[in-house]
C-alpha cells in the first residue's frame, strides 16, 4: 500500500469529517447564543402571563412579588400578591420523561383560585388532554390546604396514566408549598 492510498482511503475522510463536525459545532453554539435569551424571555412571559390568569385578583404581573423561600420539591417558582393570594408553579415528569407543568392560584384562604397547565410535553391528543379546559376545570374552588387523589373527588384521565400522575403530583407540589408558606 502507497502513501497515496492512504491519504486518500483513510486521513483524508477522517480529516474533512472532524473539520466539518467543528464547523458545524461553532454555528450550532453561535445560533445558539443568538436564540437561548430569546427562548427564556418568551418562557418567562408566559409563565407571567399565566400567574395573572390564575390569581382574578391581579390585572398584571408587575404587581407581583416573587417569593424564593421555600424548599417543596418540584415547584419552580411562587409569586404572591398584596391581597395574600398566592401562585405555584411546579413540574413533574409525566409520560417518557416529559414535564407537565401546573401553575395553581389560591385566594388568601387557600381556596384554588385557578389552574393552568402545560402538557405539551405528552402524548398528542392523549396524555395532552390532561390539559384540556373541561377536565382541569374539576379543579377550581377546591381547597388548596389538602393534598389531593386521583378517584377521591377527582377523576383521572382515562388513557394518560403517566401524565395524569405527573398531574396530580404537581398539583400536590403547589399545595404543599403554599401550605409551607402560608
């Protein structure tokens, strides 16, 4: 076998494979730089926009006050308002590691002012639909200070086990912190 050969046969494929992975490795890191700021902000808007909606009390967030001293697992952030009402917002994983995210509004009285969910994460039209107005709306007015059930009052939603558990525990997540709290 001659040098030639395998220059051709073996380095040089080996060496315009590395140079193109790094190429396209310091695009991916630029793009990314370019979009992570714009990602958070549009996260941060909703998450905002969807403490609002669930606090009747609160026309807009600016009015809110963060809260950062609890410690209930699974819950990822907590703003309260001058009233004493209070929103939670909490993940669990549901089906295929996916998140379902629940923010809870409670009144000053711990009653459950409002719910919201993002289980985008799940099976379309399955484990999805755990999101759907007319299944969360079991939810409102319920006492936040209890820890809830599937089957005790609350039904579970026939078909998406694994997305209804991560609902119900996070749920549970937003009760237990703002009983923490309050």
């Amino acid at each position: 076998m001659n040098k030639s050969t395998t220059w051709e046969s073996t380095v040089k494929p080996i060496l315009v494979l590395s140079v193109s992975a790094l190429v396209v490795s310091l695009l991916l890191a630029v793009i990314n730089s370019f979009t992570a700021p714009v990602i958070e902000a549009n996260e941060k808007a909703t998450t905002l926009a969807a403490y609002v909606e669930v606090m009747p009390s609160v026309s807009s967030a600016a009015d809110l006050e963060e809260v950062t001293d609890y410690t209930t697992p699974g819950v990822s952030g907590v703003v309260k308002y001058t009233d004493g009402s209070m929103a939670v917002k909490a993940g669990e994983s549901g089906f295929d590691g996916g998140i379902v995210t629940v923010i809870l509004g409670f009144d000053a009285n711990g009653t459950v002012t409002g719910i919201w969910v993002d289980a985008s994460t799940q099976t379309s039209g399955i484990g999805s639909n755990v999101a759907n107005a007319d299944y969360l709306a079991q939810f409102n007015g319920m006492d936040g200070t209890q820890n809830i059930t599937a089957g005790n009052g609350y039904d579970s939603y026939s078909g998406a086990t694994y997305s209804a558990d991560a609902l119900f525990a996070a749920i549970n997540d937003c009760i237990n912190c703002y009983n923490e709290l309050a």
